[in-house]
C-alpha cells in the first residue's frame, strides 16, 4: 500500500472513533489542566475563525466528522464538504445535514483537481500537516484555482514548537490495528513565506493549534 493509500485507510477506520480524540475521551483523556488547555485553545482558534467570518461559498477539505463544519454553517451561505470517506461523511452529516447548507462530496483530494473556481473561502483543519511534501505545490495551487477572485484561505491544524524530524507517524486504533500518516508540523514563519501567498499566522494560547489566513499573492 503506498503512503497516501494507507493515510487514507486509517481515517476510513478511524472515522467512528475519530471524535474520542478531538473530546479528549478514553485513551485520549488529559489531566485537568491539559485537558482546560486543550479545549481554551480550540475555542480560541474558533474565535478567530469567526473574527474571519467565512461567508458565502465555503469549500472545506477533509471535513471528516464535521465539527469545524458546522461552525462553518454559522457564516455561510452554502458549505461544499470534501472528504474521501463516505464513513466520515455520514457522520458530518449526522451533525451538520440539519442546517440544509453542507454538500457532500465523496473525493480523494488529490484527485478533485482543477476544483470549480467557485469559492469565497477554502478551509481546511488537521489537513495541510497530511499533505506530503511532494504534493504540497499542488495542493495550494489546487485552493487558489478554487477560489474566487478577493477569495480568502482559513486553516487550522496542530502545532508543535519544536521541528519534527521525519514527517511519518506511527498511528494505532482502538482495536490495535497500526498505520503510518503523514504528519508535517508547520511554524507560523514557514506558513507566513509560503511562495505565491500572503498569510498571516498564528498559534493559540497554550500551543496547541495553529491557525492562518490570507489570500493568494495574485
Ligand atoms: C485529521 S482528519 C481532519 C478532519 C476534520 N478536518 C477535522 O478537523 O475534524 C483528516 C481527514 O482527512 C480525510 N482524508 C484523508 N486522506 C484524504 C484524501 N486523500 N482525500 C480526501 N480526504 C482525505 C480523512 O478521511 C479525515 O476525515
């Protein structure tokens, strides 16, 4: 199985256990002061998201199980939801169907290229750090193609202070089972000298996320 077919597989397996980690429940649990940390930063980050206001036609990679869609809803008009699991999809719609605004699209990203040029913002959370390094100049051509003209670019993802040798991680589920991702942890610098963009970025309070907007350089 090559690496993108394997990153793949564990999301699809992971999909019903996917927000034990995000809830920090289970074998995810954190002491009380981690686990106070953890949830002030995603409300941060959730702030700034919504500072951002992305309005109108909102395409959100990688949605999977919906929680950042749905704070998506609370802008836009419409929501276009890529991920490649039908598994995740299901679950984001059991969450978000209900605001009549989200459409779903069962897509490798890699393989929804060009996109329609038809997008106010693009979004994507816990994602850029799963694109490999060789996929990477497409991966922001294909969010610049999307988006409209003054079109904008919001991402969330995790961080980590220190640089990370190797960008492979050694991923477990529930039942045991082991797969291998992708996992590149940015700096708020790298993402800020990114070539053809003009972001600004940002980390939360206590470390945990790192967040960044802005528009292609065109
Ligand atoms: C870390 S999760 C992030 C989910 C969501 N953005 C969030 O923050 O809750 C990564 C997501 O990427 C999806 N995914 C993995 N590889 C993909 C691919 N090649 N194309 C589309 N989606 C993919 C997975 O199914 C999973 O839902």
């Amino acid at each position: 199985m090559d690496q993108l077919t394997e990153q793949r597989e564990y999301y699809r397996h992971r999909a019903g256990e996917y927000d034990q980690w995000w809830q920090r429940q289970g074998r995810y649990a954190l002491d009380e002061q981690a686990r106070e940390h953890w949830f002030a930063d995603i409300d941060e980050a959730a702030q700034t998201l919504d500072r951002f206001r992305p309005e109108g036609d909102v395409l959100e990679f990688a949605a999977g199980t919906g929680w950042w869609t749905e704070r998506l809803t609370r802008h836009a008009t419409r929501v276009t939801a890529v991920d490649a699991h039908t598994e995740t999809l299901e679950l984001n719609r059991a969450r978000t169907g209900g605001t009549g605004k989200v459409t779903y699209v069962q897509a490798d990203i890699f393989d929804w290229s060009p996109p329609p040029a038809a997008f106010d913002t693009v979004f994507f959370s816990y994602w850029l750090s799963h694109v490999p390094a060789d996929r990477l100049d497409g991966f922001w051509q294909q969010v610049a193609t999307a988006l409209r003209p003054g079109g904008r670019v919001f991402l969330l993802d995790s961080y980590r202070p220190e640089r990370i040798e190797g960008d492979l991680q050694e991923r477990v589920l529930n039942d045991g089972r082991t797969f291998q991702v992708i996992k590149r942890f940015w700096q708020p610098a790298e993402l800020e000298s990114l070539p053809g963009w003009r972001l600004t970025a940002g980390v939360t309070t206590h470390g945990a996320v790192i967040h960044a907007h802005g528009a292609p350089d065109r």
